[in-house]
C-alpha cells in the first residue's frame, strides 16, 4: 500500500471514531442551509474524499437517501457535532455536495447519476467558503 493511502485511511479512521465519539455529547448542528429555488425536488448528497472520484462513489453507494428537497423550499442539513470541527478534520479541507433531481432518482440509482454525470451541480465548498455564504447553499 503506498504511503498516501495508508495516511489517508488512517486519516478517515480518525475522522470516523471523531463523529462517532461527538455524536454522543454534541447538540445537532444545524446551521449549515440548502435553498433551492428551482420548480424541482432536489435531493442533496454530502461527499468528503475529494477529490478521489473513485472513493466518492463507494462512499455515496453506502450513504442513505440524500435529503429531499421541495421546489422553492429550503432545509437544514444537521449534522450530529459542529460543521466548523468537522470541516477542519476533512484531509482536503473540502466537502463536497452533489444536487440530483428527484426525477433522476427515479430512473437511476445515485452510484449510475455520478457516473453519468446526470447531477444538477456539484458544489466544492471550504469552510471559508461557507462562513462567506453564511453557511447557505443556493441553488441554482
């Protein structure tokens, strides 16, 4: 195994033992908001291996449902600890969100819309990024 991926596995399983461990004593975090303004229901998927396609793939293949969106409606995206702390615990520094219409959903499964790039926007935010969107996503 090369050096970089042994680092980033281990990195991963800090990450991982960190949101388990203050998924336990932490209040849900809510701050983080997702406007869509468009006439479709969306629903939103958080990746963090940026920029590993091949990783975001595995990862979103053993995710949950994203969540659901209505059209012209706007929803928190909790998370169970602060989005501050984990953004800076993310080995990129990068989170990634990936915006499907629900329609989409319907006929293919989210692994098939990133690989054929059926997805409304992907959206690469820092943590600066989202301290100067005052922690809100728009789209479109």
């Amino acid at each position: 195994m090369k050096p970089l991926k042994i680092f980033y596995k281990t990195y991963q399983i800090y990450i991982y033992l960190f949101l388990f461990i203050s998924c336990s004593g932490t209040k849900y975090d809510e701050k983080l908001i997702f406007n869509n303004n468009s006439d479709k229901t969306l629903s939103i998927y958080e990746a963090r291996n940026y920029p590993d396609t091949m990783q975001i793939r595995e990862e979103i293949q053993n995710m949950d449902n994203g969540e659901h969106i209505p059209s012209r409606k706007s929803v928190h995206l909790g998370i169970a600890h602060d989005w501050e702390e984990y953004m800076k615990l993310l080995p990129s520094g990068i989170d990634m969100f990936y915006v499907v219409n629900d329609d989409t959903l319907k006929k293919f499964d989210i692994l098939n819309i990133i690989r054929k790039n059926k997805i409304e926007k992907r959206f690469d935010l820092t943590l600066d990024d989202l301290k100067k969107s005052n922690w809100t996503i728009t789209f479109p």
